[in-house]
C-alpha cells in the first residue's frame, strides 16, 4: 500500500535533462497520459527518451528549477506502440541504430520491432543496409541494454552503485540477479570491486545470518584487499584474524576456522616472515615469489667484457658531450657485463646521462632494447630525454581485456617474449609486484634488466613497493648516485628536494631561482595565487604559454585541491565559447580545447594516429590529451593524445578528468615540464 504522500506518475521520456552514468541519477522531461510535461528527479539508470516510465514520488519546489516530481521508486514499462518505438531507437538507446535505421526497422515490423530484437534478431537482415553480423549485433545490444537496466533497478533497489550493475551483468549475464540471491558476496569478486559495507548490508537484507561462513569469507579476502591499497601485499594472520573479528562482529574462533576453510581451498596461502605467520591471496603469493626468482636469476647471470670496452665508453661520453663520474663509469662497466642492474639516486645525479651512457654502449654492442616506464607521462618523458622510443609497460607487454571473462591479460609472455637483448625501465619506484611480475614473465631469460628509479618518490598505486625491496635486500648489483651535478646544483627545485629528503627544510626567500615560494593564509588565496601565476605572471613575466604550466596538488578536495582548481582554471584558460562545443557529465564540463587525463586503464579503447592512419588500442592512468571535438551527433568526445586520437562515448566519460591541475601522485614520473605551480 502506498503512503499517503507518494504519487504515481505515468508517461514517456520526452528529454533527458541531465544523467550521472555512476550513480543513476537524472533529470527528466516526462510527459504524462494528458499530454502535460512535468519534470522528475531521482535514480533513473540509463533513461532513453521514448521510454515508458511508471514512477512513484512525491512532488518538491525547488529553489533554483521550481516544481518537480522526486522519484522514489520506478517501473519500466518498454514502449508499445510503433511511434513510441520508433521515438525510443531513434534516440540512439541502442548501439548501431540511429533514427534512420529505427524507421527502417519499425516500418518493416511495427509494434513488434522490440520483440524480433529480443527473439528473432537475425530477422532484422531481412532490412536493406543491415547484414547478418548486424542484426546479431543489435539483438545482442538490445538484450544487454534491457538485462543491465532490470539489474540496475534491483541494485538501486538495495542501495548498490549503478555502475556496479554494468560490470555485473557484463561477468554473470542473464543469470546475475539468481545468482546473487543464492550468494550475494559474488559482489566482492576482484573484477567488481564492489563496497564490502554496501555488498554486506544487501546480503543481510536478503537474510544471511551475522556468523555465515560465506560472510565471514567474504569478510577475510576483503581485509587483504583492502590492504593492499595501502601497499601490503600479505597481512599476518593474527592481525588478519583479529580485523576481521572486528569488521563483522564475530568471534575469533568463527573466523580462524574460516581461515583455514579457505587454506584448504587454496584461496589463501600461508607462509612465515621472521616468527610471524602470514597470509597472502594466492595471485600476489605467486607474483612476489616468482619476481624474487627471476631477479636473483637475472642477477647471477654474467656476460663476458666486451672488446675495447674503454673505447665504448668514451665513444658513449662523447655522444653526449661530457665527462662520466668514477660512479658513473662503475654503472656503466657493470651494465656491459651484468645479466641485472639497479640504478638509483635523487635529482640531479645524473640517472639519465647513465641511461642515454648505457643505450649508446648497449648500441654499440649491437643489442636490441626495448624502454619502458610504468605510466604513458614517464614513458613520454623518457624518450624525449634519451631520443629512443619508449613506452608503457602495459603497451610494450600488449595489455588488453579478455572479451569473454572481462580479465586482464597480457599478450607476451613466456610463451611470446619480448623480442630484446637488453629490458630498461624507468621511474621503477612505480611499479608494484603484480605489473613486475607480467613484465619479468615476457622478458627473456638471455636478456639484460635494468631498472632506474628513486626510492624517495611516491610508492605504487597497487601492492608492494620491490624497487624499495631490491634496494633493501642488498642481493641484487645495484648503483646509487650521490653526486649532484653542477648543473643540477644551480637548480633550487634540485637542491631543496635534498634538503627535503635529509630532514631540512628547503630555502624559500631566493626569488631569482627556479623555485620561489608563495604563502597564502587560506585555501581561497592560495587558489587566488595559483590563478595569477597561470593566467598572468607566469605567461607575460616569464614567457611561458599557459599550455605548458602544470599545477600540482597533494589533494582532490578542498579550495587548493584539483577539483575545485580544474574549474577555476578551465573557466580562466579555455572559457566556454560559440565556437566550442561541450558535454556535461556529472558535475564536469569536457569542452573544445581542454586539458584532460585518463584516470583507470583501458585495454580496449582504440586509437588512431592521423598521420598515417595507423590504428591501434589502449589508454592507460594517467595519460594527458587535448579534447580536440565534442560530437552531439554520434555523442563521442575525442582526444588527442600525442600524435593518437581515441574516442570515448559519453558513457565513457567517467574515464576521463580536467588536467589544468593534477595531484603529485598523478603527475610523478614526468620532469618534462617547464613550469609547475604547487599547492
């Protein structure tokens, strides 16, 4: 029965005012039985105009947008006659099928076009213009779209993310929502990434008791997940034990028989630190341990000296015009004869005149190389600085997302290796054990490993920090730079990281050097102070294009964050125009012109470079584009990334930030720019 103060309104979606893609919620023109037009609020996932709608809410004044109609509850109901199916396709709801292909579609079969797409796709090819492939192809989208939408309703039903549903439907398909009411913790598969409290509160809204072994399951594996963003790969099982007790409400009898439960079953291992008992999940067990083997293989290896191994040298000093370190010298011997090196040191000593030493001798020796840095701004910047091609880990290993399971993987391998004599990677603090892992499994066993990187910089977004480990161990050949260069030494940034790193605070009242310091007594004039420097002083003052500034942040939030600093400084540096086209999406606008960066690797996105239309896929976190168009016809954003455009949907947007301003994690890896702004 409905309460007093709930209506229910009928009608189609007219417009789509405004819709978030992660959350659901949207803003709707709908237009009732009686021809009046009212506008409704509230979780809708994935609204399409020409849908029927019954929806039960209750009406609100609003101050800024006036009366409207919150919804509480919703029903699809799919459109019945063919002017309605035709409104429905023609607002392209359906991949493939715009409103000339709808009319095609609805004439030949009318009212029941939506049936022969659920039933009977292959009956579409019986229509000029669409072959068998498509037909299949639309049928299959036309079911994924209606299953995605009943499994978002009943997770927003039971208070789940909507986008949650997306990634569900798309692992278990059409038996999603019976296999969650049978076990409701298959939300906490790795591939999810589902809240653990959202995912706990539904299954015991569907009746799971407190002391249910796959709660408390669930319970366990979520605890060295969760850990594992803060950088632990195994957690020890006393501690494991105890957070887990805590976290359900449960006693530590319960959990450790559970523990040993998923012992048995291999979804733990159990291993011993010191005195202590730890446990990891099975896939970083594996990837710490074979990383530890083939490091200490490659480190055992030896080659012999190669002839004139001095001439080599100095032919490799010269091509750079200088004069090598004793410590640079010992890098560079220890690189023509051993199967691994570890090469590490603060800025300013000289790790990029040691790579560009080492590719020249690798050169001379006659050896492949192949570059690589874990992220597209590091593999960017070291190619500019040592003329070679370089690229991202993911790239150069062939990442990609397997179509069938929605898994990563990765095309080389043992059974494929990389074609090289001689493996470099650069910035190696960002690496964590798991991409580590992939890489040494595609580097061939015959090949020299070097690995440059610094230890003082930020640790790995995933578990683990090894070049910190390797360092630490004192197993593996390894240089470290001390010297700070001459050059290097007339730079203040250079210097006051040092001071930084030893504990003493930097120099701030030399304004005649690259590094000057600002104060501001609030977040507001901080903001303020940054918007100057971008906009004016740097520009007119210093003669550097506003293009080429980069601000940094230690946080997204606050007034000095980069959230609040990207819409400050969109407005100032590329302000809307008639001659800009722009798309909203939550609470961002992506227009002509902008500065954006992927934030989550995608496998599967394609590009193409225009120059010579070579085509290919693959956007990783933290690459940086230009939004070069915005498409309202065929509802794609395109970005240039260096020299390769891709194009997202306006679903995919979500992949997608402002990149005026960006944190310091995000930015880490990339010296190439001339001027950064610090908050």
């Amino acid at each position: 029965m409905n309460q007093p103060d709930l209506e229910i309104l009928q009608g189609i979606v007219q417009a789509i005012v405004f819709q978030n893609y992660d959350n659901g919620y949207a803003v709707l023109r709908l237009r009732l039985e009686d021809a009046q037009t009212v506008t409704v609020v509230g979780t809708v996932p994935l609204p399409a105009v020409g849908e029927r709608l019954m929806v039960t809410g209750k009406w609100s004044n609003h101050s800024s947008y006036g009366r409207q109609f919150e919804a509480e509850f919703l029903e699809r109901l799919m459109p019945q006659t063919a002017i309605e199916i035709l409104t429905y396709l023609s607002g392209r709801v359906i991949k493939g099928v715009g409103p000339k292909i709808a009319t095609r579609i609805v004439e030949k079969f009318g009212d029941q076009t939506l049936l022969i797409m659920e039933r009977e796709p292959e009956r579409l090819a019986e229509i000029a213009g669409i072959s068998d492939k498509k037909a299949q192809e639309i049928g299959e989208e036309f079911r994924l779209q209606v299953g995605m939408r009943h499994l978002m309703e009943f997770f927003t039903l039971h208070h789940l993310p909507a986008e949650l549903a997306v990634k569900t439907y798309r692992l278990y398909g059409e038996s999603a929502m019976d296999l969650l009411y049978d076990d409701p913790y298959l939300l906490m598969d790795e591939e999810l990434d589902a809240p653990f409290g959202a995912v706990d509160r539904f299954a015991i809204n569907l009746g799971i008791a407190g002391d249910d072994p796959r709660r408390i399951n669930a319970g366990i594996l979520f605890e060295l997940r969760y850990n594992q963003s803060a950088g632990h790969s195994f957690l020890p099982e006393d501690k494991l034990i105890d957070a887990t007790s805590q976290l359900l409400g449960v006693g530590i009898a319960t959990v450790d028989d559970c523990v040993h439960n998923l012992l048995e079953a291999d979804l733990l291992v159990r291993d011993r630190l010191a005195d202590t008992q730890i446990l990891y999940l099975p896939t970083l067990y594996r990837a710490e341990t074979y990383c530890a083997r083939r490091l200490l293989g490659h480190a055992h290896k030896t080659f012999y000296e190669p002839p004139a191994l001095q001439k080599k040298l100095r032919l490799a000093a010269q091509s750079s015009h200088l004069e090598y370190s004793p410590q640079q010298t010992l890098a560079l011997r220890q690189a023509a004869t051993s199967g691994l090196l570890v090469i590490t040191g603060g800025p300013g000593t000289g790790k990029t005149t040691i790579l560009n030493g080492i590719l020249s001798l690798y050169d001379q020796m006659g050896l492949r190389c192949v570059l690589c840095a874990p992220t597209g701004r590091a593999a960017k910047r070291l190619t500019e600085v040592t003329g070679w091609d370089a690229s991202t880990i993911h790239r150069l290993l062939g990442a990609g997302i397997d179509p069938h399971t929605g898994k990563l993987f990765f095309a080389k391998d043992e059974q494929d290796p990389l074609k090289a004599d001689a493996v470099i990677v650069d910035e190696m603090s960002m690496v964590d054990v798991e991409l580590l892992h992939h890489l040494l499994k595609a580097t061939p066993e015959s090949a020299r490993l070097i690995l440059v990187g610094d230890p003082d910089q930020l640790p790995p977004v995933g578990p683990g920090f090894p070049f910190r480990d390797m360092l630490r161990s004192n197993m593996l050949p390894s240089v470290r730079l001390t010297e700070i260069f001459r050059q290097a030494q007339e730079s203040l940034i250079v210097m006051n990281a040092h001071r930084v790193n030893r504990g003493e605070m930097p120099h701030l009242r030399d304004v005649k050097s690259d590094f000057f310091f600002l104060p501001g007594r609030s977040e507001e004039e901080v903001a303020r102070t940054i918007m100057g420097l971008c906009t004016t002083r740097l520009p007119q003052k210093m003669g550097i294009p506003a293009d080429q500034i980069q601000v940094l942040c230690p946080t997204k939030k606050g007034a000095a964050g980069t959230v609040a600093l990207n819409k400050l400084l969109q407005r100032a540096l590329n302000p809307p125009s008639p001659t800009k086209q722009e798309k909203a999406f939550g609470d961002t606008i992506f227009r002509e012109g902008d500065r954006v960066m992927q934030i989550r690797n995608n496998y599967d996105l394609l590009w193409t470079k225009p120059d010579d239309n070579t085509i290919g896929a693959g956007i990783f976190n933290g690459d940086v584009g230009i939004v070069q168009t915005v498409d309202a016809a065929t509802e794609q954003v395109k970005v240039l990334f260096d020299d390769r455009v891709a194009a997202y949907d306006f679903t995919q947007l979500n992949e997608l930030e402002l990149a005026y301003a960006m944190t310091v994690h995000k930015s880490q890896g990339s010296g190439a720019t001339r001027s950064l702004v610090k908050s």
